[in-house]
C-alpha cells in the first residue's frame, strides 16, 4: 500500500536522503548491495563526464546538436537500477543516464548524435528503443510494448520518461490513459526540471503537481525528490511491484533541475538567472549520492580522483573512435530506406554516385 500513504495533490515530495547525502527516511531505505551502489555511481560520473565531453564537442563542430541530461542523472540511474534486464526502456531525447545503465554503450550513443544512425542499433539482449524526438510518441510506444508483455505473459515492464512541457501534449494522454485502461505493466517518469525548453513549469499547466495527473488516469501518482537516487530507486520498486502483480500503470513525477541547456542550440541565460542555476546545483544528485557513499564508507576522495580521470579518457578514447567510424557515406543514404530499394531510388543512386565520379574527374 505504499503509494496510498502520498498524496499527488499535496506536493508531499518523497525522498530518502537530504541535500547532504544523509538519510531523513530511514524506513524506506531501500536494501541495495554495495557493489549495485557502485555500479550506480560510476554510471552517473560517466554519463555527466560524457554530457559535458559531448557539449565541448559540439561546440567545436565535431558533434551535432546534442541535449545535456546534467542534473537529472539520479532520474533515470535510480529506475534502471531497479529493473531487471528483461525490462524495457523507451526514452525520449535525454535519456543519456538510463540508457548506459541499461546496457547502451557510450560508442553507440555518440554515434547518434554525432549524426550516424547506426548508434540507433543496440546489442542483442539490450531492451530499449531508439532515441524519440517527437515530442510525447515514446509513451505510446511504451504502452504498445507493455499490452503486448501482458498479452504474450512476458512478466516484461516497461519504462518510458517524458519531460514536463511533454505533458501538454496528447500523446502523454493517449499513452497514459491506453495503459491505465488496459492495465499495462508501464511506469512513466515526469522529469520535471522546471523548463518546457525556455517555458517555465507553471505556466505550462495549473496543476500543483504533475504526479496529479494520474488522477485523471485513476492510477497511482507520486512526487519525488528526483534528485534523490535513492527515493528514484525506491518508488520505482514499488512501481514494478504494481506492474508485475498486473495492477497496472504508474506515474512518476521527478522534481529536478536541467542544470545545462535544452540542447546545445539552447541558451538558457536568456530565461533563467544564475542565481537559480548556482542555488539547483546545491542539490547536485551526484554530489549528494557522493556523500551517502562515503557515509558508508564506500568512497573517499583518493577513488573519486581516479574514477573522474579514468571517465574522462574513456570518453575522449570513444569519441575519437567515433569520428574515425562513423561517417557516411553515399550508399549509407539509399540503403537503409527500404527493405528492396524501390526502382527510382535506385536510379537516383546510380545517377548521384555518377555525378560524384564525374565531379572527382574534374
């Protein structure tokens, strides 16, 4: 019954550790081996070295247009963490985090925004789909792979994450209420970080909380500290409890704070003060877990040292092997449309690459 003791409409936001790393709420601690604590960690440090790797690269005109997930990283770490691998992951744009932990590698990644598709196509037994940039389309996705888990009896859950601004949009709505009418095994997470690209939250909608919405959907919503890995873990917990025991959909509001632009074509000076951005980054979720770790002896500066240099040349290591591989080339843009090339297409292929034979002649 843990989701009945929270009241969406309340703003009680639950959470498990304060600013500082220390537990304010010692009964819902969730129980979670050292070695899963590490994973966790090291999988948030690379995904904010690799967010900030990946904006110098774009500013540098090595990459394309990119969307930083700095600051959010307990949203998504703290979900994946609690799944199993059977589980699905269906993201949106800046899902970076989620999608490492869940199996994506950091090659696979650059490659896509680096503007190569391959980095779409994940390894056998890796359960997520493709990056969603239509605004609000990977909740319905999300729903169509949870009807058919529960149709086949796969005991898969699904995973899908969608912005505050995304939650004007009809597609959340379609998603979430297919799902809740269905009772699907689906789980969706708000992350609310205060910013519909340069729209602030509370003129997007006049509902106190976001977790309210589910009201509407008659399935459990919450509010949480998403800056709190921890709590991330623990509602998703019980999330999956809900879904696996066939009792349906969750929503999940993640009150957090895009510390870095909407995306690199963002400037977020132009709608927020410094002020703001210096006061969220108080409530950094790696710092935070930081200080948990070390309060359980699991971590100490000396580790900390090593683990950021050891990150940081991994991520230079792979976006330079990045740029040796994943260029196009002409074929790679005829090939891939269609299972059989259609007889027009093929006829523009032939006559550009003979354009490009008879240019490199001149």
């Amino acid at each position: 019954m843990f989701f009945e003791k929270y009241d969406p409409l309340k703003e009680e936001m639950f959470a498990v550790l304060d600013k500082d790393g220390k537990v304010i709420n010692k009964d819902e601690e969730p129980d979670i081996d050292d070695e899963t604590l590490l994973k966790m960690y090291r999988t948030m440090v690379l995904a904010r070295v690799a967010d900030v790797k990946a904006l110098q690269f774009q500013r540098q005109g090595r990459m394309l247009t990119f969307a930083p997930v700095q600051g959010q990283e307990a949203c998504q770490i703290g979900p994946m963490a609690a799944s199993d691998t059977k589980d699905w992951l269906v993201p949106a744009f800046r899902e970076a985090a989620a999608m490492l932990y869940k199996g994506v590698t950091l090659e696979q990644s650059y490659l896509y925004w680096y503007g190569n598709e391959r980095g779409s196509q994940f390894d056998e037994g890796v359960n997520v789909l493709p990056v969603n940039v239509p605004i609000g389309s990977q909740v319905n996705h999300a729903a169509g792979i949870a009807y058919a888990s529960k149709i086949l009896e796969k005991g898969e859950s699904v995973f899908t994450y969608i912005g505050d601004g995304g939650t004007s949009h009809g597609e959340f709505h379609e998603g979430v209420n297919f799902g809740a009418v269905y009772d699907v095994p689906m789980i969706t997470i708000i992350q609310n970080n205060q910013y519909a690209i340069s729209t602030p939250r509370a003129q997007a909608t006049k509902a106190k909380t976001l977790a309210q919405k589910a009201i509407a959907y008659g399935i459990p919503g919450i509010q949480v500290d998403g800056n709190d890995v921890l709590a991330m873990y623990r509602v998703a917990q019980e999330a999956l409890k809900r879904a696996r025991n066939g009792e349906g959909p969750t929503l999940i509001e993640a009150f957090t704070y895009r510390l870095g632009p909407h995306t690199t074509s963002d400037d977020p000076s132009i709608y927020r003060s410094d002020e703001e951005v210096e006061e969220w980054k108080t409530k950094d979720p790696l710092i935070r877990f930081r200080k948990y770790l070390s309060n359980k002896k699991l971590w100490n500066q000396e580790k900390e040292d090593k683990l950021q240099e050891e990150m940081k040349q991994y991520v230079i290591k792979t976006f330079k092997k990045v740029e040796k591989t994943g260029q196009y080339g002409p074929d790679d843009v005829f090939d891939f449309n269609y299972e059989t090339m259609p007889k027009d297409l093929k006829k523009q292929k032939e006559d550009y690459l003979a354009y490009l034979k008879e240019s490199e002649g001149e």
